[in-house]
C-alpha cells in the first residue's frame, strides 16, 4: 500500500481500535505449491488483542519498517480446511516440521464506507486551475506478521473455542435484539465445526494505514466535497462527511491559516 504522509495513520492503538471496527480482513500468502496458485487471498473475520508492552516507540526496528513478532499485537483467525489457501499453508507447515509459515503474510483490512470522488464538487483551486481528476475517498489498514498454524489436537480444539466465543462476543452486540450465544447450540455441532476449520494466529511484526479523506485539498475543493456528499443526504453520505471531518486537520487550507 502507498502511504502518503497526508494520508498516514500510523499510531499504533488508533490501527488496532480500525481493526475492531472492521474486522473483515483479507488476508495474503504466497506459497510455492505444486497444486495451488502461489498467491492466495481470503476474507477472514480477525481478532486482535493488544501486547502487555505498549512503549512502542522503543522497539527495534529493521531496514523495513518491521519490529519483532508480536510486539504491536496479534491478529487471531480461523479459515475452512477445504480451503485451497488453507491447504497449501498445511503443506507447508507440514513439510517444514513447524507450525509456523516460513514465510510472513499480509492481512489488509478496509473500512466499510469509503466513496467515488467526482470532479463536479471540486468549486476552488482545482476548478481554476483545470486540474481535476476522479478520485476515491476510503480508509484501510494493512498487517505484515508472522503466522502460526493451529490444526490439530488439544491445543486447536482449545484456541478455536476461544476464538468462536470471543468472536461471538465482539460482533453479536452490533445486531440489534437478543443476541445469540454460544450455549444456543448444541456442543456437538461446535466440536464439529471446529474439526472443519483451523486456527490462524498472526505475530504482528508490521501496521499501518492509509486514511484518504481529502486531507490534501484546500479548504474550498474540501468544503466542496463535503456539501457534495451532503448533498446526497443518505446515511452512506453522511458517515463520509464525518470521517472527512476527524482527519480535517492538517488539510494545506488549514495549515496556512494557523
């Protein structure tokens, strides 16, 4: 992902909260497999729980950005053992007498609202000058991290229980009325679930976000985006109005007048 300083999210807790909020990842590997593509993606429902150490400024840092795994959080998943991607990850583990991949993975997480941009709301500097262009507004976060596999006996059993009660926890209240549990199933077809799917657990080593919310404009073809979606009046419209308001600060308009 290209991140431009207008546009960078880089504080450590804001990424995690961004992860909470949509916590639909797509996550990537590539794995040389005789049977399957080398790159692979799937969209996968993540977890994320923040390390005990949050002085993250003092972490060692390599040549590219990366801190040891683990220290900016761990992302927990889980995906179908059926899965092509799932299947070559297994080889993989398998062949290497690991349960960790060889190799890191990247998991990019994208905000659910984000928007076209059209020229015909540009009313300033950029309609004076001739330099419009389409653009689009959105917001996402990517993860690079270390991951380790669990597929088999106690410890699968155990981290996938885990993984389907908290994940229960974290999305059932953001479905209006009683919310399900998982005592509301039989423990039968839990266990049985459980045997067709197989735990991700992520050792973050990498996060950053790209927010693009017109930071880079000038307060009139700002202003104009904004009465543009206003103009709309729909409930889309209106969540990006106030996601262009949060990263307001900053905009070149801004800047000049302080």
């Amino acid at each position: 992902m290209h991140i431009r300083p207008h546009f960078a999210e880089i504080d450590v807790p804001t990424l995690h909260q961004f992860i909470r909020a949509n916590p639909l990842g797509m996550v990537t590997t590539a794995i040389q497999h005789p049977t399957f593509d080398t790159l692979q993606s799937s969209h996968i429902p993540f977890l994320i729980d923040a390390p005990e150490n949050t002085a993250y400024d003092e972490l060692a840092v390599d040549d590219r950005g990366h801190r040891p795994p683990g220290s900016l959080g761990v992302l927990r998943g889980h995906m179908g053992r059926n899965n092509p991607q799932t299947r070559a990850i297994l080889d993989s583990v398998k062949a290497s007498g690991s349960n960790e991949l060889a190799d890191p993975v990247l998991v990019l997480f994208t905000a659910e609202v984000h928007s076209y941009i059209t020229p015909r709301w540009y009313t300033a500097a950029r309609a004076e000058s001739g330099k419009l262009a389409p653009t689009w507004q959105y917001s996402g976060v990517q993860v690079y991290g270390r991951l380790r596999v669990h597929h088999t006996g106690e410890d699968a059993s155990n981290y996938l229980q885990r993984q389907v009660e908290d994940l229960t926890h974290l999305l059932e209240p953001r479905v209006p009325g009683k919310g399900w549990e998982i005592s509301d199933a039989s423990p039968r077809f839990i266990e049985l679930i459980k045997k067709g799917i197989v735990g991700l657990e992520l050792s973050i080593t990498k996060i950053e976000g790209r927010i693009k919310m017109g930071q880079d404009e000038t307060d009139g073809d700002w202003q104009g985006v904004v009465d543009g979606f206003k103009a709309e009046g729909t409930e889309k419209s209106q969540k990006m109005v106030d996601m262009m308001l949060e990263r307001a600060k900053g905009r070149p308009g801004r800047e000049a007048e302080q």
